[in-house]
C-alpha cells in the first residue's frame, strides 16, 4: 500500500483510504470510508442505506485476498453506483426535491401511471 489517499469517486459514491477526524481524512490504509450520496440527490431511509452500506461490506470482503488499488475502488465504487440506481428503480428511494440539483443523474422519477 503506498502512503497516499487510494479513494473512488462517483456521482453519489465515495470511497476513501482514511478516517475521519474532526472533518479531516486522515490516511489509514487500514480502513475504507464510504460517504453516500453527499450531494443529497436522494431521500434515504434507514433501511436502504443499511444496504448499501451491507453491498459495500460484501464488495470490500469479497476482495480481501486482493491488493486494494485505484481500480478496485473504482470497481466497488461502480457497483455501489449500479445498486442505488436498482433501488431508485425499486421505489426504495426517490428524489430529494430539496436537493441543490436536481438533474435526475438516475434516470427520470417514477411516476404513478394515468388510468
């Protein structure tokens, strides 16, 4: 491992070799920290982050016999991206309509059909 900050960033993931502390990263490439959705395009439940926070757990377990690199997080952190976009799809979130933005990176909202 070398001794920079190994980190992933997508539209609503990141991913960072380090801790935080007092609003700092500190490097520790004994540690991943996740910050989800930052920007707060989305309405999150307890529920869903658990799972996305579990997916993470499962991505990061599944390569521990592996050298963490910038392509692995990039690999984890596209994965995440894919998973929120299924849940989005599931109706498991929607839309922050007090987000900053609101460009709808996920695809359009999901909308009740006319009968």
């Amino acid at each position: 491992m070398s001794d920079t900050i190994l980190k992933c960033t997508t539209r609503h993931i990141r991913i960072f070799t380090a801790v935080v502390e007092n609003n700092d990263l500190i490097l520790d490439n004994e540690h991943l920290t996740l910050d989800i959705d930052p920007d707060n395009e989305f309405l999150w439940g307890d529920q869903s982050i658990e799972k996305v926070q579990n997916y993470f757990r499962e991505l990061v377990d599944s390569q521990a016999n592996n050298e963490l690199s910038d392509y692995s997080l990039r690999k984890i952190g596209s994965l995440l991206e894919d998973f929120i976009r299924q849940l989005l799809k599931d109706g498991e979130l929607s839309y922050n309509p007090n987000s900053r933005v609101m460009n709808y990176s996920m695809g359009l909202p999901r909308t009740k059909e006319l009968l």
